[in-house]
C-alpha cells in the first residue's frame, strides 16, 4: 500500500511541475517529448532529435507572451568602459553593462524578436565581454506561473531559425534568479548573439 502512495505522490508532483511553465493557460499541462523521443521535421530537414544530437543542442520549452509583439522593436546605445544599459519597454526587458565589461566605446544593439517568444538578438555578434552583462526580463504578460519558476532560465541561440512557439534548439542554457516580488527573471550574459527565456 505505501508503494501505491508513493507512486502517486510521484505521479502527482510530475503533473504539478509539468504545469509550471505552461503554454496557453497558466495551469495547463506541458506536453513537451524529450529530445530523443522527438520526431517533428525541423528547417534543417532532420528531426529535432538529430539535430540535437548531431550539433549539440539542447531541447527547450520557451515562454511566451500573452500578447504578441506586433513587430520588431531595436534599440542601440554607444556604451563605454563605465557601462550603461539598454531598455525596451514594452518588451519587459533590460540589459545592464557593468563597469569594466568593455573596453572601448561600443554600439550594443538590441531587438526584442515580434510574436509571443520573449527572444531577443544582439549585436555586435560574438563579442565577449570582461565582466557578465545582467540580464533582466518582467514576467507579467507572460504565461510564467510561481510553480515554473525554479526552472526558468536563458537559453542561447545561434540560429532564430531554430526557435519554435512549443519547442526551441538552444546552444546554451544559463541559470538565473526569479524575484517574485517583482515578479522578473535576471541572468547573466556572457556574450552575444541571441538569448531566449525558457522554462
């Protein structure tokens, strides 16, 4: 009998974090098949399973907004050696570059990709900084629930073209912090080129 109770305890908790990061209602569950189980035609013309394995990537399940952006939005600054920081509003994100990470006056761009997918491209592509750029992203509007939230994180793209509304081929997952009391996500980002929040 304590065997039975255990098993649906496990049954139970799997369910509940399943719900954690849901894709069109907060508490709806996820039905996302691990990446070896997959077997979706990607734009590469493979599965997601071989071009997971073959390149390296990783399997995510990405946030989304409730209310799409309706176009690109970019923004640039010229940022220095004191640093600076980069916002988008209406996008629910930040980008703080701390004193020290660069060396030399740079123009930092960044866009906040149309549609409900909080991704965002940056540039100059593959720069490297001194010292992590701190990352920040509001989740209201988003369909991020308090259950989900030990397992948001930053996932890296190389390739926009890789990103799907249910599933996304990430080269990198970063961990970060989740502020519930105002209710954003920060991570740290090391260098540039393209960063999805994921859960």
């Amino acid at each position: 009998m304590s065997h039975s109770v255990r098993r649906f305890g496990a049954l139970a908790l799997g369910l509940l974090l399943a719900a954690g990061c849901a894709q069109d209602h907060p508490t709806a569950p996820i039905a996302t098949p691990a990446p070896s189980a997959v077997a979706t035609p990607d734009l590469l013309g493979g599965t997601l399973a071989t071009v997971t394995n073959t390149l390296g990537l990783t399997s995510a399940t990405p946030l989304q907004r409730k209310t799409p952006l309706a176009a690109d939005i970019t923004v640039s600054k010229t940022i220095g050696v004191a640093g600076g920081t980069l916002s988008i509003p209406a996008a629910g994100v930040t980008v703080t570059v701390p004193y020290g990470a660069l060396s030399a006056n740079t123009v930092i761009t960044m866009t906040a990709r149309k549609g409900s997918l909080l991704a965002y491209d940056f540039s100059p592509h593959g720069v490297v900084f001194a010292k992590p750029l701190v990352f920040n992203q509001k989740l209201s509007g988003t369909n991020a629930t308090l259950l989900g939230a030990p397992f948001i994180k930053l996932g890296y793209y190389t390739d926009a073209g890789l990103l799907g509304q249910t599933t996304a081929l990430v080269a990198q997952v970063l961990g970060g912090l989740v502020n519930v009391l105002n209710w954003s996500f920060t991570a740290p980002i090391p260098h540039f080129s393209g960063y999805l929040v994921i859960c």
